[in-house]
C-alpha cells in the first residue's frame, strides 16, 4: 500500500513547464509548498525545497544558485529580492522578509490600515556561498551574509554580517 502521507516532490521535468524563469538540473521541491511568482524565481542545479515551505515572490525576485537546500516549515518573502549564493543552506522553519512593516510606531501598520502613509521597510537579502542559516532563523529587508557564515538557531539577522564565521543571538552576534 502508497503511503498517503508522503507527497513526495516535484522534479525539474515536472517544474520546467510551470513558468519559473529559470530551472536547473536535480532540481526538487515538495509536492506541499506554496509558491507564488513562479516567473520571478531562478533555481539553479542540485536544488531542494522541502515540505511547507513558502516562497512569496509576486513582487520582486529570488535567485537560488547551486547546492542549496531550504529545510521544511520556512517563510521566504521576495518583494525586495533575495539571492542564495552557491552551498548553502537554510535549516526548518528559517524565515527570510525583504519586505516588513515599520515596526518604529511613527506610522501606522497592518493589513486592514487604508492610509496611504503606509512605511514599508524593503530591500534586498543576499546569503553568501558556504551559509549555513540555522532553525528558525530571521533575516530582516537591507541585509547581507558573508560567505561561509554559520548562524545559529532562532537568531535575528537585522544588519550586515562582513566576515566569515560563527554568529548566534538576537540580534546575531559573532561567538568568540
């Protein structure tokens, strides 16, 4: 007897007649992923895209380059742009916003606000080659990772990080 449980994943020569704007080869994501904007999302060669997983992209873009895995469970929000660079990896439930409401109180906020005062903070994520994002991580619009960055699990990324190594916390911090 199948098993009804598992859905199993998609493939490149399943994917390659949906309309991305850019498929690789070996690329997989889970028959239980929302997507939206697929002619906004670039996938490049050895990819996987686990169960739950959400990518938003009908406004702005996402690049994924080559080897990258995103675990299950994560929120990938593309208004302002996002860039995966080669090998890297996004552990479960890591949650990347280009696009935020300001939180400062200086404007008002929320789905349901008609003011046209709206402030949205929007910009660009770009994840570095050899990263590796742990589990439930949050990276917040305007911010770079350097290659071969570790970022440990339920850490707020909110500013550039410039040189490799090990960072952890909210906000992330480099360990010593």
């Amino acid at each position: 007897m199948k098993n009804i449980f598992d859905k199993g994943f998609y493939t490149d020569k399943n994917l390659s007649k949906i309309g991305f704007k850019k498929i690789g080869k070996n690329v997989k994501i889970s028959k239980s992923c929302l997507i939206v904007g697929v002619k906004n999302i670039s996938l490049g060669n050895n990819i996987r895209i686990d169960a739950f997983t959400s990518i938003i992209a009908k406004d702005g873009y996402l690049t994924l380059e080559n080897n990258i895995h995103i675990g299950g469970h994560g929120h990938i929000l593309c208004a302002g742009g996002i860039i995966i660079k080669n090998n890297s990896t996004l552990s479960q439930g890591v949650r990347l916003y280009s696009q935020s409401d300001d939180y400062s109180g200086k404007k008002p906020t929320g789905l349901f606000v008609k003011s046209k005062n709206l402030n949205y903070i929007k910009g660009k994520i770009l994840i570095g080659p050899h990263s590796i994002l742990g589990s439930g991580t949050i990276v917040l619009p305007n911010v770079t990772i350097s290659k071969k960055v570790s970022i440990g699990a339920l850490s707020l990324v909110n500013k550039d990080i410039k040189f490799p190594g090990v960072y952890s916390g909210i906000p992330v911090k480099k360990n010593k």
